[in-house]
C-alpha cells in the first residue's frame, strides 16, 4: 500500500521542460486515457503487474494522486514526451514522495510504452529528475524498488549509480522487491555520461 502525505502548497507547478530528446511537462486529467492505455499493456506489466492500479477508478486515483504531490511539492512524475513529437506521450516517470512496503524515501518511478524501449529514454528522464533532486532541492537520496527478475530496470537504475541496499518486506509486485538508493555524496562523485542504452524486449 502506498501512502503519502502532502503538506500546503510550496511551489507553482512549473511549466514544460526539456532535456536532449525529451519534453517532461506535469501530469493532467486529460492523461488518464493515456495512461490507463499504458497500465493495460502485458509487455508494460510484464515485472509489475501486482504494483499496477487495477480498474478506472483506481488509474483515475493515481493520476489525481500524481497532480496533488506536484501542487504540494513543485515536483514529481513527469507526463513524457519526445521532443520530435511533444503531443504524442510514450510513458510518465520521475521522482516523488513515497511509502513501499513500510519503507518512505523520494522513489524514482517510470513507465514507458514498449515501442519507446531501448533507446535510453528512461535513462535520459532519469538522470535529469535525479540531477534536480541534488542539484537544485538539495536532497539527501533517491531510492527505487524493482523486482529481482526485472534485469533490464536493474541494470538502468546501476547505470544511473544507483547501488543495492537491500529487500523490501512486501515489494510492489508478486515477490519482494529490491530496494536501490543513491545518495547525494555518491552523485557527486559520478561523471556526468550520456545515458547507456539498456535493451528491453516484451
């Protein structure tokens, strides 16, 4: 179960930004059929199926959930877009404030529409919401979960500098999860590559 708790508005929600290939703009009501589109894909769900809103009501849930953590915190998950095609989403990921399994932390979250995959978008997305997260807010880390057998988002997540900490209790999905974390220390030390294209196949 996912729980967060949002404080009084501290921010404006920003307008669109962009990175080399992508445009990242907040999320919007008007995404929950592109959404519910990606939540319903078997290639998409194929690692977490267990983790994925079941029913319109609840995918409608999770969008409004994604909206307040924007208007609380002036951050979060990312509608995604490629910048040769700004209207035409391919997934939605970035960073926001939450509990898995008992553990509270700023997870890094995406999904991304298969015919998108192995071109180190996610990557690209990532690296920019991890960046903001020490560069500009000053956080102290970031941390993901992700299934044991999901080896393609581990080896992205270590591409990103992300090391293994250790095992949820009760993961999101249909075995315990591993937890990543990456501290603010630890990013400074890294070098600032181009993201590693990691291969994904349905």
């Amino acid at each position: 179960m996912v729980q967060i708790e949002f404080s009084e508005p501290v921010a404006a929600v920003p307008a669109a930004m962009v990175t080399r290939r992508l445009v990242l703009r907040p999320p919007r009501g008007s995404d929950l059929d592109t959404l519910s589109a990606l939540h319903a894909d078997p290639a998409v769900n194929r690692f977490c199926a267990a983790a994925t809103p079941q029913g319109a009501a609840a995918i409608e849930a999770q969008l409004q959930c994604w909206i307040a953590h924007w208007q609380a915190y002036g951050f979060g998950h990312w509608a995604i877009a490629e910048r040769e095609q700004p209207d035409q989403l391919i997934g939605f990921g970035g960073l926001m404030h939450r509990s898995v399994a008992g553990h509270t932390g700023l997870y890094l979250y995406y999904r991304i529409t298969p015919q998108a995959w192995g071109r180190g978008l996610a990557s690209e997305m990532s690296q920019y919401a991890i960046c903001q997260a020490f560069e500009q807010r000053h956080e102290g880390a970031i941390v993901a979960a992700v299934l044991p057998n999901n080896a393609p988002t581990r080896k992205t997540l270590e591409g990103l500098g992300l090391r293994l900490k250790g095992a949820l209790a009760d993961g999101p999905g249909s075995a315990a999860a591993l937890l990543y974390e990456l501290g603010a220390d630890r990013w400074a030390t890294l070098p600032r590559n181009e993201p590693e294209v990691v291969a994904f196949t349905a």
